[in-house]
C-alpha cells in the first residue's frame, strides 16, 4: 500500500532530519574545533617562520655592521699606514676571519718597520762612508796638489843645476881653450928663446 510506504518514507525522512539536527551541532563543533586547530597551527607556523625571518634579520644585520665596522677599521689603519705612521697596529674585537686579517696586517706592519729601520741604518752607514770617501778625496787632492808643487820645484831646480853645469862647461872649455892657448904661448916663448 502506498499510504504505507508513503508513512514509512516519511518517517524514515523525518528520523533522517532529526538525525541529522542532532548530529549537525555535533558535527559543527567538530569543525569548529577542527578549524580551530588548523587556525593555531597556521598561526604558530606563521609566528614561527616570522621569529626565524627576523632572527635572520637580526643575525644578518648584525653580522653586516660588524663586517662593515671591521672593514672600516682596516681601511682607517691602511690610511695611517700609507701616510707613514709605522706605529699603526690594527686591534679587531672578533674571533672569525677578520681576527686573522688583524693579526697579518700588524705582523705585515712590523715587517714594513723592520726593513724601513734596516733602509734607514743602510742610509746612515752609507753617508757616513760618503764623508769619509770626501775627506779621504781632499786628502788626496792636497797631496797630489803638495806634490805637484814640489815636482814643479825639482823641476826648476834641476833647470837651473843644467843651467849651472852648462855654464861650468862653458867656463871650463873656455878655462881649457885660454890654458890651451897658454900653453901654446909659452911653448912658443919658450921656442924662440
């Protein structure tokens, strides 16, 4: 019959409607509550990955003023260096790679020192050579000067000792030519006596 099957139908619809009114409230608070979790696990995750972004941040700006800080530094102690200030020593508050630059660039200062003390001493020892090398060349100009003298005087005193001796020559040819014709006079007085 069909009024029964219509009345079981309805029924059966009806038990369904109250079904689902009763588990509907139930249903939804689950959802709530799943929403809910879904919603503080979204919120965490997103705090999380907030703080890790600004940690990040933090760590990456500090990590770049510090670089920064550290590399101004060496450049101001470079300055110095290029100026001439050989006392300039680099001291970096750091215990990474910069610290390693620190300590090669007072090592490299103290090399720079030692060979400009070393240039400086090479300098000193060579003008004071320099000076002795000049008195030693006036010594030796006074000398050759003094001797110069003395062999221009030997010179003119030999000059006059030829001029003496030819003079003597002269005067003993001539002694020699009057005691020749002397001689020959007296021979011939003697001759004709």
């Amino acid at each position: 019959d069909s009024n029964t099957i219509f009345g079981i139908g309805t029924r059966a619809i009806a038990n369904s409607f109250k079904l689902y009114d009763a588990v509907l409230p139930e249903l939804d608070k689950l959802f709530v509550k799943r929403l809910s979790h879904h919603t503080l696990l979204r919120n965490i995750d997103l705090l999380i990955t907030i703080s890790v972004i600004l940690a990040l941040s933090y760590l990456f700006t500090g990590l770049n003023i510090s670089v920064n800080q550290s590399i101004r530094q060496v450049g101001d102690a470079t300055q110095r260096l290029a100026d001439g200030d050989l006392t300039t020593r680099l001291h970096l508050n750091t215990h990474d790679e910069m610290n390693q630059i620190s300590v090669n660039f007072n090592y490299m200062v103290e090399k720079f020192e030692a060979l400009i003390q070393q240039v400086i001493s090479a300098t000193t020892q060579m003008a004071a050579a320099s000076e002795e090398l000049s008195m030693v060349a006036k010594d030796s100009a006074t000398n050759i000067e003094k001797q110069r003298n003395e062999t221009d005087q030997v010179a003119t005193a030999m000059n006059q000792m030829s001029a003496t001796v030819q003079e003597v020559a002269r005067n003993a040819a001539s002694a020699a030519g009057s005691a020749n014709s002397a001689y020959r006079s007296e021979e011939h007085t003697s001759e004709l006596q």
